[in-house]
C-alpha cells in the first residue's frame, strides 16, 4: 500500500482496499501482518487490480525452513 501511495499519491485504507477487492478487512490485514499466510491466486489477482502492479510486486520468494515446511 506505501508503493501505491507514492506512486499515484492516494492513501489506501484497509477498508477503501476491502471496498476496491472484496477482500475482508481481516484477511488484508493478514496478509500485511504475516509473511508466511498461504492465499489464493484469486486474492493476489483481485489485489493486483486494485493496485495496478503485477504480483511480481507483492510476492517475495525465500528460502523455506525446516520448521516451515
């Protein structure tokens, strides 16, 4: 949501994004809060329409533990 900010100069709110996604409130902010939260496809879809980004811009790859896999 900063990238958003600082590219188009509007402020996203949760709820202005749960509006725009159809996303709840709860799972944006899980999203947000918890780097290891398993979404859908879907989600990231909707998000990045929302956004105008690609998921390239919202997905970090990293390596897997073995206490997360």
């Amino acid at each position: 949501m900063d990238a958003y900010r600082k590219r188009t100069g509007e402020r996203l709110t949760y709820d202005l994004l749960s509006t725009r996604t159809g996303l709840s409130v709860s799972t944006l902010q899980s999203l947000a809060s918890r780097p290891a939260y398993n979404t859908r496809l879907s989600t990231v879809e909707k998000l990045c329409l929302a956004l105008e980004c690609s998921p390239g811009d919202l997905l970090r790859i990293g390596q897997v533990t073995k206490l997360e896999q």
